[in-house]
C-alpha cells in the first residue's frame, strides 16, 4: 500500500495527519459558540492546508517546490485573515457585549 | 533500517501525536485560554513537521508567524474579550454536535481513502533540501512576483482594516481611569456601546 516511498515516512502519512487536522477544525468551526474558537478553528484549517501542500511540494514536486511558495503565501492570508478577524470581534463585542455565536444573527431572516 | 530512519519515523509519530491531540483539545476544552496555549503547540509541531520535509524556511516562517504573530493575536483578543458569560441553553444542541460529528467523520473517511488508495506519482524527483531558501527566493522575485506584490497590498489592507475596525471612537471620559482604579469590574461601567455618530 505504502510503496514507493523514499524515507521512512511516507507521504500518506503527512496527508492522514493533515485530513484529521482539517476535520477538527471544520467540526470546531461549526460546533463552537465561542467566537475567538471559530477563529482558532479556521487557523486549524489552514495549518491542515499547508501541511498538504508541503508534503506533496516535497514528495512530488522536490525539485522546484512551488508548493513551499504557496504555503508562503497561505501564511500571509492567515495572518491577514486573524488580524481583520479579531478586529471584527472586538467591535462586535463592543456593540452586542456578547462572543456568543449564537446572538449574532442580526443578518438571519 | 539505520538510525537515521528510525529517528525520522519517531520525530514523524512524536509531531502527528501531538497535532492530532492538540487540536482536539483546542476544539474541545472548556476554558479558552488553554486551548489558546495548545493551539501554540500545534503551530510548534507542524514547525517541526516542516523541519522533517526539508523545508526550514517555511518552518521559521510558521514559527514567527503562526506562534510570534497569530497565536499572540488570539491571546490578546481572549484577554480582551474574557467574560465569564452564561452561555443560553440550545435546543438540540446534541444531535446538532452527533450530526456534525458524523458529517466531519465522513469527510475524514473520504479524505483517508482518496490518499490512500490514490495512486501518487511517486517517486519524484529528488528533493533539494537546503537550497530550498534560496529557491523559494527565485520564485519569489520571478514567477511569483505578481502574487508577492499583491501579498504586500493585502497585508497592509489587513493592518489598516484593523486598526480601522478596532478603533474606539467612543470619547472617554477624563475621571474613567482614576474611577477603575476604585472598582475592579470594567463591565459595569456604563460605557457608550454606540457613538451619536454611529446611530445617525
């Protein structure tokens, strides 16, 4: 099954760990009423993400690695993602004195 | 199997242990600052997980990122925000958590079986190991240029956003500090939630 593989580990190995980190974050994204732990959750998310893609840009693709650059470039959004994010809660907070995500559904029908 | 191999399987089993339970416990623990401070060890670990694929750059890159910039970020804003609050009861809120549980685990099932049974173009070609920075750097300043420029506008998009959407323009009064000092509680002071100008 395993075949292949040049080290010890092989890349399967890197993407099981990955698909149950992005599992965990995608069950902590809908299941948390805490609104910092969805944001934690989406950070989750996006580790699993570039786990992927440096797995497959070392395995695969090992002599340009464009993979490394894209997951440069996920590390870029995710910083710009937690900083607007957490902006966004602090003003929520300041306005509804709540982080339950349950009371924010001003946008509901 | 030399001992090269058996330290790389260990370090592998060490780091996937630690993500795998990490992230659990960031997902599931009650008190939010511990899951905080895990979520740090996650971020280490993948670190480390980078480290064995032969990418350095990318695993200070995720170091000072992730852990020096983000994970701080979070931290400040549950400091911030730390309420003890008296979260409502939901109605159904257990079969909600069975059926996302069990979406969640048909996902995981799906994702385990495509890479397993997938059959990768394996191997590739040989992995350049410590010439991986200045690669990175080619890429950057060639073919990547476009993206890197774009990368730069959003990040400072990101920092003015922020400051933006964070800024209190609620005018604070002269005697607030001294009266903080007296009574520990913040949230019962009276504070304008909105401003007059914000309602016009």
């Amino acid at each position: 099954m395993f075949e292949n593989s040049i080290g010890p580990v092989p890349l399967q190995a890197y993407l099981i760990v990955a698909a149950f980190l992005f599992c965990t974050g995608v069950w902590g994204l809908i299941n948390s009423r805490n609104a910092v732990r969805v944001l934690m959750s989406i950070e989750l998310m996006l580790n699993a993400v570039n786990i992927n893609l440096m797995s497959f840009s070392s395995y695969i693709d090992g002599s340009i690695i464009r993979g490394q650059v894209f997951s440069i470039f996920v590390i870029t959004v995710a910083a710009a993602e937690a900083a607007v994010g957490l902006a966004i809660l602090l003003s929520l907070y300041r306005n509804r004195v709540t982080i339950d995500m349950e009371s924010f559904n001003l946008l509901k029908w | 199997m030399n001992i090269a191999y058996s330290t790389e399987l260990i370090c592998f089993l060490i780091l996937s242990v630690v993500i795998v339970s990490g992230s659990l416990a960031v997902v599931l623990l009650e008190n939010i600052v511990y899951s905080a401070f895990l979520l740090g060890g996650v971020f280490m670990a993948v670190a480390g997980l980078y480290l064995l694929l032969n990418a350095s750059f990318v695993a200070a890159a995720q170091v000072l990122v992730y852990v020096g910039a983000v994970n701080v970020l979070i931290l400040f804003a549950i400091m911030l925000v730390n309420k003890k609050e008296k979260l409502n009861p939901i109605k159904g809120l257990r079969t909600r958590k069975l059926i996302s549980g069990g979406v969640c685990g048909g996902l995981l099932v799906l994702l385990l079986r495509v890479s397993v049974t997938t059959k990768w173009n394996l191997p590739g070609p040989n992995s350049i190991g410590e010439e991986a920075t200045e690669r990175i750097g080619e890429h950057l300043f060639t073919d990547y240029l476009l993206p890197f420029e774009l990368a730069s506008i959003l990040l400072l998009m990101a920092m003015i956003g922020a400051i933006v959407l964070a800024r209190r323009d609620v005018p604070v009064p002269t005697d607030y500090t001294s009266d903080l000092k007296t009574n520990k509680v913040i949230d019962d002071k009276k504070i304008p939630l909105l401003s007059e100008n914000s309602l016009k």
